[in-house]
C-alpha cells in the first residue's frame, strides 16, 4: 500500500495522477473531497498531523508513503514520521528543497527543512529525498496582473534560477515509490537550464502573443506584497532566498531527472505552452 499525502497539492496531485491504476494506494488529506485525479480504486481517508488517530488510521498497511508537509517550523514530520515507524512504514519518499545543500542558506524555511530531514534519516526507515529547485508553476503568481495590465512584477529580474516542473518532481517520486534502487538517495531536481523572471516574461509574451512586460520590484516593494500572504518570519526567509538567488546561489543545472527518469527535464516554455490558460482566462 502507497500513502500520498499532500495531494491536493502542486506536486501531490500530480503524484497521485502517474500511480498506476493497478496500485493499491491511500490518499491522506485534511479535506478529502478537494482530492482529485485518482484513480477509481484510491482509498481516500481524512488525515491531520495534529490528529494521532487520524494517522495511525491513515497509516494501517501502508509500505510507503509520499510525504509532503507546508506548516513552515511546526513538527507535522515529527509527528508523522514517529506514527509511521510506529506503523511499520518501510520507505519514505520527503519532498524537501535543494537550498538544504547550501551552507549559506540559513533561512527559516531551509533550517526547518534540514531538521525533517535528519528526522527522516534518523528514523530507522529507508528514504529518499527529493530537493527541487523553485516549482516553474510559482510563476502562476503573476497570471492576475499579466492578464489584467499585460506586465510581471518580480524582485531581482535578472537572476537566474534552474527552476523544475512539478510534473517532473512528481515522476521522480512516483518511480522510487514504485521501483527500487532508491532508498537512502538524495536527488536534487532542476529544470534543463537556469532562467531569470525577465527571460520567463519574454517566452509568455511570444506564447501568448501580446505584449507582457517586466517590471521590477523593489526589496521594500517585495516585502510589501508577501507580507499580504506570508507572516513577517516567512516573509524574511522568502527575502533571503531571493538574495542568494540574486547571488547566483540558484544557477546550478543537474540531470537527475533524466538519470531517473529516463527523458530530460522539461524547459519552462514547455511548462507555460501547457498553462496558457492560467494567464489569459479568470
């Protein structure tokens, strides 16, 4: 038995859509009528980290589980790692992030993911680790204002990152839930190349075929806009990791997707041909 958590999720979803219909998995979702994409045959059960019981039901049979957790600095994967041992959980496939592997990288949202990671490898279970860089869909961000002025707004344009599709994290995590060879690995997830938001706005503007332009942010200005949806201490993490970004700390390009999977990693003209509608339709 599979568990997925985080379904509903960007990655989650798209794990959930490439298990193969003939698998027998469980989905675990605090609102389990929001999953969507499984097959006829998924278990879907209501799950919370802060809910024991929820868990312990959640996990009954399962050999291993996608993990995916979002409460930046709570202890969800202590939680859950502790009932999943308790379970008799075989392999833990963790989304986590490629800034862990920065020893510059001191933020609240890399500390915290260092720490579900040594929970992770300490617990007696095997694992894998997925690290991507940045999704390529957190660009989705700007559909409102490239639909209603024509224009991105982004801090420190001209950086780089080797931004990843989802969909290629996800087909890393479907094959080692599935196959073998990956316990005790640690992958590091990219797109083919590194992009700035300037390049990015250029490829929608020849997608969509309309003009788009780039407009670039001020710190302040950045921190402004975050702060309408992040607490203060999320926003300092998200302003320091646009700084190293800034500092060419997100340049680095890996072919562990093809290495696993077999093909190469999607660009993000790939990845905006197919969301178009996002940033052309409400």
């Amino acid at each position: 038995m599979i568990l997925v958590t985080g379904a509903t999720g960007t990655v989650g979803r798209e794990v959930l859509r490439r298990l193969a219909p003939g698998l027998a998995v469980r989905v675990m979702a605090r609102d389990p009528q929001r999953v969507a994409g499984a097959s006829p045959t998924t278990e879907t059960v209501h799950g919370d980290y802060g809910d024991p019981r929820s868990l312990d039901q959640a996990l009954k049979g399962v050999d291993s589980v996608f993990l995916v957790t979002s409460r930046v600095g709570g202890d969800d994967d202590a939680r859950f790692v502790r009932a999943a041992g308790s379970a008799g959980v075989r392999h833990v496939v963790k989304l986590s992030a490629a800034a862990v592997e920065d020893s510059q990288a001191d933020d609240l949202i890399t500390c915290w993911q260092r720490e579900n990671e040594d929970l992770l490898r300490g617990s007696g279970m095997d694992w894998t680790l997925l690290r991507p860089r940045s999704f390529m869909s957190n660009t989705l961000s700007w559909a409102s204002s490239v639909r209603s002025d024509g224009v991105v707004r982004a801090l420190y344009g001209a950086s780089a990152n080797a931004c990843v599709d989802p969909r290629d994290i996800a087909e890393v995590a479907v094959r080692a839930l599935t196959g073998t060879g990956h316990g005790g690995r640690a992958y590091t997830l990219t797109g083919p190349r590194a992009i700035t938001a300037v390049e990015q706005t250029a490829q929608l503007s020849e997608l969509l075929g309309r003009p788009v332009r780039f407009e670039e942010l001020g710190r302040e200005q950045a921190r402004a806009l975050w702060g309408k949806r992040y607490p203060e201490a999320l926003v300092e993490a998200l302003l320091r990791s646009a700084e190293r970004q800034r500092d060419g700390a997100k340049l680095r390009v890996e072919n562990t997707v093809h290495e696993v999977v077999g093909r190469p990693a999607a660009s993000f003209r790939e990845w905006a041909g197919g969301h178009l509608a996002a940033f052309t339709h409400r």
